[in-house]
C-alpha cells in the first residue's frame, strides 16, 4: 500500500517542522479541537518566518488515514490517542515522535502493535517561542519495529519518505536505538534544564565525566529491561551529544524558560519507576527530578 495521505496530531517544534516537509509531498491534515483549530486559523504556525497553510479537521471528522503521527508532548498523549481513533483504518501506519520510551506500548494497547511503529526524531534542536519555530533543517525521523508482523509497514514508510525526500534511518535494532535517544534526553534534557546550558556548554570534558555517571546508570536499567548490545552505549551516547548545534537548547531547558511544564516525568520518573521495578539505586536520577520539579513549581 502507498502512503498518500498523512494526519498530524500535535503542533510543537517537531510537528511544525513535518507539517512543512509533509505538505508538499501528500494530503496532510492536522487533527486538533475546535478551540485549538481556532487559534491556528487566526495566528497560523510559523516556520523559519514562513505561516503555513495546512488543513484542520476535528477529531469527531472521519478518514481514512495511511499515516498518522503523533508529536505531542508526553503530558498530550492520552488525548492524541482518542483524537485519532476516527483515522485509524484497518492499514493505517502509527508512528510517535515523542520522547521517552513508552508511548508506542500505549497507543498499542489501543490500535494494537501491528498499527505502532516504534520512531523518535533526532537532529539539531527547534527553537520555539509562542506559534513560531526556528530549525534549520537538520534532522531524520529514525524508525522500525521489534515485531516481523511490521516487515511491510517498514518497508511502505520506507518507500513514502525517499519519495518524500524526508531523511530517515531504519537501525538494526530498533530498541536499542530508542534507549539511546532516551539516555541522551536524560543527561542532557534534564542537567541542561537544571543550570541553564546550551548544548555547546554541555560538550566540556567536566561535563562529560558526570553525564557518564547518568549514563552508566540509564544502562543498567536497560540492561535489566532486555535491551541488548550494550558494550558501546556510552560511546554512542557522548557521539549524539557531539552532533548537536552548540547555540541550541534542549527542549527541556526551553520549557522551564517559558514557563511550560517539563517531560521530567517521562526521564527520571521513568528511570526511577523501573529501578523500583528492578530493586536498582538511581540516585542521580532522583535528585534531577527533585531539582526539576522545584524549578516548575518556581
């Protein structure tokens, strides 16, 4: 089956961003509520400068939708879940760009895992501020899944994005790929939120030696989940955070400077649920959410 038509649930930095690419390479729609479709119609998202024009349809609206993705933050999933049920048809691909490491279990216990691709962006950082969104381009969404049932749905997403010209990566293992990017949020969302760093001033060698000691204490967890190939986890965790612009800011940090709520809950709160889970100490992950949660009750 061919990818004709994409649905976008969530319009933050990454959504913004694939809204412009996905608008020029198939039918794309935005679900959202009235409300929100409102404010969009009045101040529409802007990338780079540039307003974009996109089409909105309501959640109670139907279609019949080969792509869906969702880019909400993590405190939006639950709504994003029953946004799209209506777009959900008995093909459609299911792809989540948010961060963490548990939202494709979700959406699977809804629409099942033969729906769910398991995905996540990674690239240089989007620059938000109020419905306009600053990215240079640099970036890929990197996908795949730990089910064979999902071969073909690979291999169609695969096929939509090199017509797209939309940069991807499909990885060996999938998982592993995913706890990567989820220990590379956690020791640098979280301390660059905490003392106000750009990733440049995260790049040290100071500060290196102590995002090893997160790190080291992100794998252990992993290890104990299954997840495999660990041996040069924190070699390719210290090569991520050297890819990313020095200028930029986590999305963490630009959520404490706005006053927006933090994904702490979904990076500490994560690491400390599954240390209980597994008698393991998580000290250092422990006091990055308590400092966090001061900082947002602040």
């Amino acid at each position: 089956m061919a990818i004709k038509n994409v649905l976008i649930c969530g319009l933050g930095a990454v959504g913004v961003t694939y809204a412009n690419k996905l608008n020029a390479c198939s039918d794309l729609y935005i679900v959202a509520d009235e409300d929100r479709i409102s404010r969009y119609k009045t101040n529409p998202p802007i990338l780079n400068g540039k307003p974009l024009k996109l089409n909105y349809v309501l959640p109670s609206e139907k279609l019949d939708i080969d792509l869906i993705i969702i880019s909400v933050k993590s405190n939006g999933l639950e709504n994003a879940i029953n946004y799209i049920e209506n777009f959900v048809g008995e093909n459609t691909i299911i792809i989540s760009l948010l961060n963490g490491i548990s939202s494709e279990e979700k959406i699977a216990q809804k629409y099942g895992r033969n729906h769910v691709l398991h995905s996540y962006f990674i690239g240089h950082s989007a620059m938000r501020e109020g419905n306009s969104v600053i990215q240079d381009g640099v970036g890929k969404i990197v996908f795949g899944s730990p089910y064979k049932e999902n071969t073909d749905k690979i291999k169609e997403l695969k096929e939509f994005f090199q017509k797209g010209n939309i940069n991807y990566e499909i990885p060996d293992d999938i998982m592993y790929s995913l706890w990567l990017k989820f220990a590379m949020n956690i020791f640098s969302n979280q301390p660059s939120a905490i003392m106000n760093l750009t990733f440049g001033q995260l790049k040290t060698q100071k500060f290196k030696e102590f995002a090893k000691k997160i790190i080291a204490e992100v794998q252990q967890i992993a290890e104990a989940e299954g997840i495999k190939g660990l041996n040069n986890f924190e070699k390719d965790c210290l090569k991520s955070l050297d890819l990313m612009v020095d200028i930029g800011k986590t999305s963490m940090l630009q959520d404490i400077l706005a006053g927006r709520k933090t994904e702490v809950d979904i990076f500490a709160g994560e690491i400390i649920k599954l240390g209980k889970k597994h008698n393991l100490k998580t000290p250092y992950n422990q006091v990055m959410y308590d400092l966090i949660k001061l900082r947002e009750e602040i």
